[in-house]
C-alpha cells in the first residue's frame, strides 16, 4: 500500500506562518501577543521544552516571559506569581511546565490561572468549553495539532470510527472529544490499560490515535489494511549506536505498520513538532479574545 507519511514539521510551518500573518494584523492594531512559561526545579527535559517554547515566541515576534524557577519555591510562591501574570496585560497565555516538583500540587496551580490565559487548556471551565463545544474555549495543544494533522492532509474523519489509545486530560480524552465533536464527526472508542482485546478493538478503527507511553505497544496485528494512524507517544529507549545512548520512538512499531495503512506520522517528526505550534495558536488566540480582534 502507498502510505503517506504525515510531515509534521511541515504542516507546522504552515501554521507557523499563518499565525505570523496574524500577529502582524495584530501589531499593526496595537496588539502583541504575549505568552509566560513557568519552569519550576532543574529537570532538563523540560528545560529543553521551556526553551523552545520561547525561542518559538521569539521567531514568530509573540512577547515572551521566561520565568525559571528554583525547586524549593512553595506552593504559594508559584500561586502568587501566577496571579500577577492573570493581571499582567502584556500576557496573554501562561503555561506553567509539567511536571512540576513533587511537593507542588499540579491541579491547584491549574486553577489559579485566569482560564482565559490557559493556553494549555487544562483548566475545568476550558475542559467544560472543550465538551461543550464552545469556540472561545482552549484545546490542549496536542490533541489540537493531530486534528490539524488530519485537516491538512485532507483526512476525512466523519463517520469514521477513531480508535484513541489513552485516556490522560493531556492528550486522550481531549483527542476522543474533539474527534467526536460535530465537526469531526467520527465515532469513538477510547482506549485504557484495563480494556479487553485491545489489538481486537484496534482492528475495526480507520483512525487509530495511539497516546500511551510504551514504546512500540501498536503491532501490525492491531491496524486494518487502510486505516490512518497517530502516533503521539515519545518514549526514549536505549541505542548505544547514538551519541546520547538513546533514541526517541512512538508508541508505534513503525517498521511493520507503516506498509498496512494509508497514512502514519512518524517520531520524531509527525506530532511531536505540531504541539508548539499550537500553543502559539493558542497564545494568538488568547490575544484576540482579550483584544475582541
Ligand atoms: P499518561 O501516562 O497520562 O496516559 C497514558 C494512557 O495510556 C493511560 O490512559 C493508560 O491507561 C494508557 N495505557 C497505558 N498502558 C497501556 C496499555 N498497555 N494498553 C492500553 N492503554 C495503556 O500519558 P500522556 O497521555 O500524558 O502521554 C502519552 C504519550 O504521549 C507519552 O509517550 C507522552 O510522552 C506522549 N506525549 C507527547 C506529546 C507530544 O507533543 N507529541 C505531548 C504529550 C504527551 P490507564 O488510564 O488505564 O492507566
């Protein structure tokens, strides 16, 4: 079978400069958007994330706010910047990088955030909005990205059955709502580590969306010849052939699904690169509903 290979680095660049066009709409209207990120404690992996959450902000002219923080800032400290942030007009979307030091509690942070700034989406009113179908809500960015995915390479989904592998507020139920949505208008199944014959039920999806965490778990025996697969997991395995000792794979066996179905992202490079791209579309967002652009 002729599979595409969904080209995530592309589809982003597009959005990239669609957004670009706007934000100098907006500029030329007295209007820049403004995003802060909120880095708490030394992990390097987020710290790679947070930086180029930034540098992204800075191609694209988005004001950005770069706050590191040590690991020992209280609960409170980190509520009472929040706080001057929802009040800062500059900021129009704060995201605060997970996960965050053990003793901070993660939902409480959530919701100190102004929802209209909560260009993650994680907050219960944007989650609401997200069931809801309200367009002034926020998405979380990944889930987001996979439906851009499947909107620029022409995917129908209505009518489709989606298959979503995972059931996280990060990425698998919002993925499952958005599919289901009446602008997707595909029927859904969501997936979990307790259901029953899971490379069964995967067999009758047309749209597969794999978000786990396990590298590898989606086997050719879980793919009906044709079907559309998005692989949203980035997992790190051990490769003592590369320089770092590890490489990056999906939740995905690449090598015996991609000649079964009709479209697959690979990783690195499908996904992973649209959930930036999306805060940034979240961020411009966020800037219009505050400005009524
Ligand atoms: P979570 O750990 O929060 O959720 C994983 C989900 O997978 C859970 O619902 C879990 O089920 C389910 N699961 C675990 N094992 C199995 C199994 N053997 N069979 C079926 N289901 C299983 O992860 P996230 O949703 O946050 O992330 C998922 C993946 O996506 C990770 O690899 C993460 O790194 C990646 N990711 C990628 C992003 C990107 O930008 N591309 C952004 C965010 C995440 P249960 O609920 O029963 O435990």
């Amino acid at each position: 079978m002729d599979t595409i290979i969904i080209d995530g680095k592309q589809t982003a660049r597009s959005v990239l400069q669609r957004l670009s066009a706007q934000i100098g709409q907006l500029k030329q209207s007295g209007h820049t958007p403004g995003l802060a990120v909120v880095l708490v404690g030394e992990d390097p992996a987020s710290r790679v994330y947070v930086n180029s959450k930034v540098k992204a902000c800075e191609e694209l002219g988005i004001y950005s706010q770069k706050w590191a923080l040590p690991t020992e800032t209280t609960q409170e400290e980190l509520v009472q910047l929040i706080r001057q942030l929802n009040a800062d007009d500059r900021i129009h979307g704060i995201l605060v990088q997970s996960p965050p030091p053990k003793h901070i509690d993660e939902q409480a942070v959530v919701l100190a955030i102004d929802p209209r700034k909560d260009v993650d989406g994680f907050h219960p009113i944007n989650v609401a909005k997200l069931v809801l179908e309200d367009p002034t809500g926020f998405v979380p960015c990944t889930p987001l990205g996979c439906m851009e995915l499947l909107s620029a390479c022409g995917i129908p989904t209505q009518g489709k059955h989606a298959v979503v592998i995972g059931r996280s507020m990060i990425v698998g139920k919002p993925m499952a709502h958005l599919l289901v949505g009446k602008r997707a208008n595909a029927t859904v199944t969501i997936a979990h580590s307790r259901t029953a014959d899971l490379p069964g039920l995967c067999r009758t999806a047309d749209i597969l969306v794999a978000a786990v965490g396990r590298p590898g778990l989606v086997t050719a025996d879980f793919i009906k010849p044709g079907a559309v697969v998005l692989d949203v997991g980035i997992n790190r395995v051990e490769d003592a052939t590369r320089p770092r000792g590890y490489r990056i794979v999906g939740d995905v066996d690449f090598a015996s699904v991609q000649p079964l179905c009709s479209a697959i992202t690979p990783v690195p490079g499908g996904v992973g690169p649209m959930t930036i791209a999306m805060l940034m579309s979240n961020t411009v967002k966020a800037c219009k509903l505050a400005c009524g652009a």
